[in-house]
C-alpha cells in the first residue's frame, strides 16, 4: 500500500473544471491511488444555496452533496489511472449513475463536510465507487456512484 497524498486547492482546481459557486471540494487529506480518498468541503453561510434551501432553516441540498462525493471520487480517479495523469486537462469525467443514495442527517452552515470514496471499480471507461459523507463523524449521506470519461474536444 502507498503512503496516502493530500491535494491543497490549486491542485484540485488542476483536475476538476468546476468553479465558484459549484466547486464542492477545499481540500484532499489522503489519498490512496486506486484505493480510497478522504477530502473535505468547509460550509459557511455565505454558500448561495442556503439563501433559498430554507429561508430560516439553511439546509445543504442532497443533490449538492453527492455532486460534492461525485467531485471527490473524480479526484480518486484521475489519480488512479495513468492515461489521465498524463494529460489531465484532456479529459471531462461526467456522472454515469447514482444508486442506493440515502440521507441520513441535515448539513449546515458552520459544518466541515468530510467526504470519502472507497470500493474503486474499473471497466473499459466506466469507473464505480462507494461514498460517504460525515459531519463530525456522523454519517450524513451515503451512495453508490459511477462516473465515465470522454475527450474534452468531444463537447
């Protein structure tokens, strides 16, 4: 087993193309390549999402968690798979299916969101992973997701 890796900001802007309001990832903390990774999305009130979702009762979307589970496990990806170390900007990764996904608890403004992806599966250019998210280490929502690759020039 490798020694885990940790991914600052910068590095993450390097693989995900996604930008204010809807990059859902601050930091990687470990990352095993192949394996697992564990990263995080700090949540403060000033995300726009909370303004209408509730006006008085601010709740992170589901939808917007298992995007950010989704951001997480390309992550794992790109780090998994040489083709796309090589040339990570030629690459868009697209949500392929979403399976077993289950809320167990609200997240807040104030709350770090501790995402994790496990379970990595490869066949051809579909890639399956189990994933889970905690605040404070409860289990907040949990899903099977998979993701699929194509070349950026196909768009």
């Amino acid at each position: 087993m490798s020694e885990p890796i940790s991914i600052d900001i910068k590095g993450i802007l390097g693989i995900l193309p996604h930008r204010y309001p809807f990059l859902l990832v601050d930091r990687v903390v470990a990352l095993v390549p192949g394996e697992s990774i564990q990263a995080y999305k700090n949540l403060t009130f000033n995300e726009p999402f909370f303004q209408g979702h509730f006006p008085g009762v601010p709740v992170m979307p589901g939808v917007l968690i298992i995007e950010a589970m989704a951001q997480t496990g390309v992550i794992l990806v790109a780090h998994s798979f040489p083709e796309f170390q090589e040339h990570p900007g030629d690459q868009i990764y697209l949500f392929a299916g979403i399976e077993k996904a289950r809320f167990r608890a609200p997240v807040r403004p104030g709350d770090k969101l501790v995402l994790e992806c496990t379970n990595l599966t490869h066949k051809m250019k579909l890639w399956k992973m189990d994933a889970k998210a905690y605040v404070d280490g409860t289990l907040v929502a949990e899903a099977r997701l998979s993701a699929s690759a194509l070349p950026k020039e196909s768009f």
